[in-house]
C-alpha cells in the first residue's frame, strides 16, 4: 500500500475454506495520514514470485474507519496504473462537461482499470467527441495507454455475465398490461423501441440484489430515477417516459 512517498507491504495468509484473507495494521504504519486517500495494490503471484495478476482500487480512513473505494472502475492520467487517478464514477453516461466538473479534464485519459472486486461484468465506451460521437474505444479489460488523450466522453455499462437474474417491466401501473423481461446490461433507446416499450413503463419489479437506473432520455441522459431491488408499482412522474435503462447486481 503506497501512503505518501512511503510504501507498506503485507503478506498474508489466506482462508480457502471461507476464502477471506484479513489485513491488520497497526496505527504508527499509517500515522500523519488519516483522513487521507491511499490507493492499496492487491497482487497475485506465482510460485517463481513473477506476478500473475494486479487489481488497484482507492483506500481510504475517516474518522479512523477503513473504506475500500467500490467504484466500478479507475481511470488514469498516465499510461501506469500507478499514475495519479481521477475521481471516481459509477455507471452512466458523462459528456465532456460531466468529466470536467467532476474534476477529469479532456484528453487526459490514459489507462483505465476494473474494479475485480464489482459483482459485473462491465465496459468503457471512450469517446473522442464531446457528446458520445466521433471514433469510439470499447474497454472490457484493464488497460494502460489506451485511446491515449483521446477521451472527450465516455460511458460506464454493466454487461451480462451468465447473471439469470431478471426485471419485469409493466406497461401500465400496479404491475399491469404488456409486461417484458430484462437481464443485467444496457438498453439504449433503440433497444427499447426494437420491443416496443420506449416511452410505455409505468412500474418495475427487480430482484432484491438488482439495482436499476432509468433515464428519461437516450444514452443514459436527463432526469434519472433508481431502484434498488424492489417492486415499484407506479414510476408516478416517470410513467410513459423510460428512453433508456442500466440493471446491475450490487
């Protein structure tokens, strides 16, 4: 785990019935960075100690309580998963003006990497036009230099992954009329016109580790509505306006 300029290493044994491994610091190996973000590097070695396989993820302690960042992925200003990483986001779309408030700045881009931890399959669609056109990268794996300071917007999707979890989609209220079933993924606007139910949803019913965004326009824009695995019975508002929706497990 890289604190500052300083660097700790543990090795530790792990449980393979439970498959949990427990790392314990003592409080002087972290002392003058509470309150701070750590980026905690978890690597797979092989029995030669050449390294198998890495995962990064942010590391942070408020208040004296340890969170692991449960962002979907990293993203990297440099070509190294080392490099300084931008804030992170969830699933969704984000137009150039989205990344710039959030703090990424255009064309900055350079390495991406997956959350291993994320119970999705999931994908990067980088842009190098401001509003999802122009030429477009797909990222299903980490990646360092890709579309290398192309980036100007980008979309974060879940994709199934032999997930058999469904939600049903009613067209009118109280879980009534036409009715159709959706896996984990994305539906662009086209997807839900080529079944005939862009604009028709009027109540939802998800399984209780599902989460679903709707979005009342195509591309995972404009106004958005979540819920997070139950039945809702009357979308109220959001009737006969659903143009696009992410399902992902949580």
């Amino acid at each position: 785990m890289t604190t500052g300029s300083r660097e700790i290493a543990w090795a530790v044994p792990v449980d393979n019935v439970n498959k949990t491994f427990t790392i314990n610091s003592l409080r002087a190996d972290l002392n003058g960075y509470t309150n701070a973000t750590y980026q905690i590097r978890l690597s797979l070695l092989n029995d030669n100690g050449s390294q198998a396989g890495e995962n990064v993820s942010n590391f942070n302690i408020v208040n004296g309580i340890p969170q692991v960042d449960s962002a979907v992925v990293g993203l990297f200003k440099h070509c190294s998963l080392a490099s300084t990483r931008f804030p992170s986001i969830g699933y969704g779309s984000y137009s150039l003006s989205d990344l710039v408030t959030i703090g990424i700045p255009n064309n900055d881009i350079s390495a991406v990497n997956f959350n291993k931890f994320i119970p999705n399959k999931s994908k990067v669609i980088l842009y190098d036009g401001e509003n999802f056109d122009g030429t477009k990268q797909e990222v299903t794996t980490s990646q360092t230099c890709i579309f290398n300071d192309r980036a100007s917007s980008l979309m974060i999707l879940p994709v199934l992954n032999g997930e058999i979890q469904k939600v049903q989609f009613y067209e009118s209220s109280d879980l009534g009329g036409r009715v159709i079933e959706l896996k984990v993924g994305a539906y662009f606007e086209s997807d839900l016109t080529s079944l005939n139910f862009n604009d028709v949803i009027s109540s939802v019913k998800a399984d209780p580790d599902i989460q679903v965004l709707l979005f009342e326009d195509d591309n995972f824009r404009g106004n958005k509505m979540i819920i997070d695995g139950a039945t809702k019975n009357n979308l109220a508002e959001f009737s006969d306006k659903v143009s696009s929706i992410l399902i992902y497990k949580h």
